[in-house]
C-alpha cells in the first residue's frame, strides 16, 4: 500500500556539512514547535557548560571517551521556535571557532 504524503511550507528540520582544512563541521536546525522554551540534552559528557551564541544562551558539550570525540554547541533562537546545533568530531576545531560558526548563522541571509 502507497499513501500519499502531504508537503508543508513548515520547516521541521534541516541539516547541511561544512568540510575545512581542520575537519567537518554539522549544523542542524530544528523547529521546536510544541516542544516548550527550552531544549533538553541527553548523555553524558566530559564536559557541559554554558556559553553565549550573541544575546543566547547555549550548551557547549565535550565527550571524549572510548574512541568517540565530539563537540558541539546547541541553542534555542531568543524569540522563537527553532534549535540550532553546531557539531564537529574533529579535535582541530576549537570551542571559540565553533561559536564563531554559529554566530555566522545570525549573518547569514
């Protein structure tokens, strides 16, 4: 059986890469419509703490354990619905680039 799907003009979720000289780089928005004003991360991380993304205020979370290495800085847009991670496996990105790619978000048009 074949069922037809429905488009929308609501964005649910949207993720693109960026490949630098030092590694990948995932940005992901998320419509959070429904969800609440505030976003929850689960896991356990080498390190969680709070950083500013301009005037929002973000997570950055480290893991490093086993053979698995990530960071990434995750926040929801003051004023609206939608969530934004910023997210590498690379140990050449620094915490400060990460936030400078996500604050190039803001420029973007």
């Amino acid at each position: 059986m074949v069922k037809e799907l429905l488009l929308t003009d609501v964005l649910k979720e949207s993720t693109f890469f960026y490949k630098g000289e030092k590694g990948k780089v995932m940005v992901q928005v998320r419509n959070e419509e429904g969800v609440g004003d505030k976003i929850s991360t689960v896991g356990s991380f080498d390190k969680m703490e709070k950083v500013k993304v301009r005037e929002n205020e973000a997570a950055y979370l480290l893991w490093d354990h086993d053979k698995v290495y990530s960071q990434q800085i995750e926040w929801l847009k003051n004023g609206t619905k939608l969530s934004y991670s910023v997210m590498t496996r690379s140990k050449d990105v620094t915490k400060e680039q990460l936030i400078k790619i996500a604050e190039s978000l803001y420029d973007a048009k």
